[in-house]
C-alpha cells in the first residue's frame, strides 16, 4: 500500500499548481459547507431555544387576587400539552426588573412593585401546543390584561432555518460538482501524460488497482488536504469570533459547542472528500483507460 | 503449452491479419516467427497476450482457451507470456535498474527479492554498470538488453521477442539473438518474430514462416516424416552452437 501513497506524493510534487489549484477548490466546497453545517447548528439551537423557552405569558389585571392566580395556575398545570407553568409574583417581577436595570439607578428609582404586574408563563411540550394554551389562558379575561406568545417568531425562525438549509445543500451541492469536475480534469491531465507508462504496466501484467491506486490516492489526498484546511479555517474562524456570537446571541446558548459535533463534522467531512476523489478519479479513468 | 487452432483475425476495417493459422509451440521450444511486415507476427503476439481475441478459432495456453479467461486474469496471462518490443517501451524517467524492476514491483516482490533478482538479470544481460543509466543513455543494442532482461524479471514460461531486432545493426542484433538463446538453454520458452534471416539463420531453430496472414512454413512439420535422423544432426550442431554461444554470453 506504500507505493501508490509514494507515487502520489511524488505527482503531487511534481505538479504544484495543479495540486494547489485542486486543494484550493476543495478547500472552498468544504469551508462552504462546514460554515453552512455550523450556521444550521446554531439556527437549531436558537430555534430550540425558543421552543423550550416560557412561550405563553400571561400578564395579570392589576387588581387580581393571589387566589385567583394560584386557581389559573393549577388550572394551566393540569393541561397535558403544558410542560411546565411558573407564576412571577408583582415582587418577583420588581427584583427581575432591577436585575435587567441595574446599570441605570434612575430608572430604579422610578418603579416600584405596585406598577408592575404578575405574570404567568407556561410553557407548552412543543410549538403546536402555543396556540391551545393562548386559548385556554383567553378564558381569563376577568383576571388577564395581556398574552403574549413567541409562536410567530420561531415559525419564522423555522421558515429561515429551513430556506437556509435548502440554500446550503444546493451551493455545496453545485461546488461540490465543480470540484468534481477540476478534480477530473486534472486527474485526466496525468493520467494522459501517463498513457504510455499505463499501457506498457498493463503489458507487463499489471492489475487495474495497481495503475488505478495512485491516482485514487492522489484524488483522495487533495480532498482531504482541502477538507482539512476547511475545518481547520472555520474551526479556528469560530473560535476567534466566540466573543462576538456570544454577544449577538445574549442568552441563548450556542456555546460550546459539543466535541462530538466537531468529529461528525470532521468524519462526514473526510469521508466525503474520500468519496469525491474517488468518484472523480473514475470518472477520469473510465475515459482516458479503456 | 501454446496452440493456435484455425485461428483468424479480421479487423473492423476489413484487413485480415491472421487466415486460419495453426501451430503448436511445445514447452521450452524456440520459435522463429519470419515474415515481412504485416504478415501478422504481431498480431499472434497480440492474440496470445490477450490484448485482442481472435475473429475465429481458438488460441490456447497452458490447455486455457484464451477465449474464456476473465478479464481480471489478463494481468496474470501477461505475467506469464512476457514480450520484448522493438521500440523496447522502457519508461524514460525511470533508470535501467528501475525499468527491469518494475514487472517485480507489480507482481509484489519483497524489496529483497527485487534488488537480488535485478541484480542477476543486470548481470545476465551484461548491464550491471549501466544500471544507474537513463533509457536515454543507452545505445539500442543496450536498451533492446533492459527490455529483455524487463521481460524475464518475474520468470515467465514464454518469453515472446516482436522484431526485438528490427532497430538495430547486424552486430547488435546477433547479441540479442545469442542473448535470447541463451535464455531458452535456461528453460525459458522463447518466440521471437522477425524479418532478420541473419540472426535465423545463425541460430538454426523451428521457423515458422508466414505471409499475408497465413502459414507458409513450419520447419518442424517439414521435418516430421524424418524426425529422428534429422533431430540427431540438429542436436549435434546444437551442441557445437551452444558452446560458441557460451562462449558469448559470457563476454556478454
């Protein structure tokens, strides 16, 4: 097995720029491609996110009773789509608002428990279950003042995040092609320059694998070189900016992000590189060596 | 060990190489194949290589009709029929010693085996300092040695010479001719075509004689109903040959 690797090797050498030029465009694809696998990651952890998040809140008329509330939130709990309800009392609500202004001492000053209102969240076991509890909440209306619920904003969520998806597949899809069809042409290159050598090597007895080998090896290499650097770039791109998505996303938490979605990413990646090289390597040798 | 039954080869453009040829080549036999070109030498290599199947009839090695063998067995059959070429389709870039090595290296010899073998063919074909040479850097006679000495590297039962004479001077290609003997007295089967009567003549074995497509000749068949007398004188005058031909390999 050393010597296709060493014939390989010694190609690849010989011919730098079409080298680099292959590993260039296989570098693109695949930094497409993980960027897009890491953007629809984080769009799943956002979506989710949101999804699991209090998504029905309920604010209460200012003159509703303890008892009242206390009744609406057994009421609530009881419902088998509700997964989890919370009641934040008029002093919760002040110490959370004081929490969020603590930076702005006039805005403290101003507000007391008395002008802000208990809330109810409830939290459905998934999105379809928004709309039940918003109804049911409705029922209210003698103790509630105002619903609000997210369910728009992660359908819309879910909308982008599919689109993106779509987007994704397709632009990696087309490169993918383009780099299958650079790698053939390069692949054709030498395996034309070889003609000769292959034709006498069959002469002498040689196997198909034998002529094959190093050329599928040379593919196979320059797409794991390009997917390589590709993970390398957008994993190294990822930790620079961290501050920065940590500050857009707030309290979302997209970090960190797991090692096991590292290594999918780098074996996926690797084996399809192996698989381009390999399905342009054939197609390569399909023409040029009958 | 090699038999050709009626066997024709017509190509798409209508030519007809081969015209119901048969022939038997025994094991360790030494066949001259004399005719001029396009008489079909070639293409009898080609049949029994596999790199073409024949119109009609049946070429057979080894009682294998070659008909029948999968496509995937081919490299074994080329490792068995080795052929030396007139233009000698050594690679270029690599050295004489790579050249030679290179059969050893597709049939998987261990690093060992390659360099003692290389080392004995080197010295059997008189090269062994020339083996850091380019192909570029040889004369013909030389290159005409690296391609046989190519041929012989994983030890195969037919050795089959096309025209391995046809571009060198008459001193160069009795070399070859002397050289190719010496490695039938080894065993080896030995088919060599040519148009060079010279060498034929000088070493006095089976011809079989073809034109446009056809046999014209067998010596052997010619020699049939006197087999024994004429076997006898043969050998005797085979004996005198190989003693000069010693004699020259070993200069060589």
């Amino acid at each position: 097995m050393a010597r296709p690797f060493k014939e390989a090797f010694t190609t690849m050498r010989r011919t730098p720029y079409q080298a680099v030029g292959a590993i260039l465009v296989l570098f693109i694809t695949f930094f497409v491609a993980y960027a897009f696998s890491f953007l629809l990651y984080g769009s799943e952890i956002v979506i989710r996110y949101f999804e699991t998040r209090p998504q029905v809140t309920a604010f209460f008329k200012q003159d509703t009773k303890d008892q009242q509330v206390q009744a609406i939130q057994e009421d609530m709990q009881a419902k088998p789509y509700v997964a989890k309800v919370k009641v934040i009392t008029k002093t919760e609500a002040l110490s959370l608002y004081k929490q969020e202004s603590k930076q702005d001492p006039l805005m403290l000053e101003l507000v007391t428990a008395d002008i802000l209102p208990a809330s109810i969240e409830v939290s459905g076991k998934d999105i379809q279950s928004l709309e039940h509890i918003e109804q049911d909440l409705q029922q209210y209306s003698e103790s509630i003042d105002e619903i609000v619920y997210q369910k728009s904003m992660v359908d819309s969520l879910a909308r982008w995040t599919r689109a993106l998806r779509m987007i994704g597949i397709g632009v990696v899809g087309i490169m993918a092609l383009t780099s299958v069809v650079v790698m053939v042409i390069i692949i054709s290159m030498k395996v034309a320059m070889k003609k000769n050598e292959i034709a006498i090597m069959r002469l002498l007895g040689a196997t198909s694998w034998y002529i094959h080998a190093p050329f599928v090896i040379e593919a196979i290499m320059y797409g794991f070189f390009g997917s390589m650097l590709a993970w390398g770039t957008v994993v190294l791109g990822l930790l620079y900016s961290t501050p920065w998505i940590i500050d857009f996303f707030g309290e979302i938490p997209v970090f960190p992000v797991p090692w096991q979605m590292y290594a999918l990413q780098l074996a996926v990646g690797v084996g399809i590189s192996a698989l381009l090289g390999v399905i342009s390597t054939s197609l390569a040798l399909k023409r040029f060596t009958k | 060990m090699i038999v050709f039954t009626n066997v024709t080869k017509q190509f798409p453009t209508g030519q007809v190489a081969l015209d119901d040829v048969s022939f038997e080549v025994e094991p360790g036999e030494f066949v001259f194949l004399v005719g001029e070109s396009g008489a079909g030498k070639t293409t009898i290599m080609r049949l029994l290589t596999k790199e073409m199947s024949p119109t009609q009839g049946v070429v057979s090695f080894l009682q294998k009709n070659l008909a029948e063998l999968k496509k995937h067995a081919i490299p074994y059959l080329r490792r068995e029929v080795s052929v030396v070429f007139q233009d000698y389709k050594l690679l270029p870039d690599r050295t004489v010693e790579e050249n030679i090595r290179l059969p050893l290296e597709i049939a998987g010899k261990t690093a060992a085996e390659m360099k003692q073998r290389v080392d004995d063919l080197l010295d059997l074909v008189g090269l062994a300092e020339k083996k850091l040479h380019f192909p570029v850097q040889l004369s013909g006679g030389e290159a005409q040695r690296v391609s046989i000495a190519r041929a012989l590297a994983i030890g195969p039962k037919v050795v089959f010479a096309d025209e391995p004479t046809g571009n060198l001077d008459h001193e160069s290609s009795l070399i070859i001719g002397k050289l190719l003997h010496k490695i039938h007295e080894l065993g080896t089967t030995v088919i060599m075509a040519t148009h060079n009567m010279d060498v034929v003549r000088a070493l006095k074995k089976r011809e079989i004689h073809l034109h446009k497509g056809k046999i014209v000749k067998d010596t052997k068949k010619k020699e049939h109903p006197h087999h024994k007398e004429e076997k006898v004188e043969h050998t005797q005058t085979d004996k005198k040959e190989e003693k000069k031909e010693e004699d020259h390999g070993k200069a060589i």
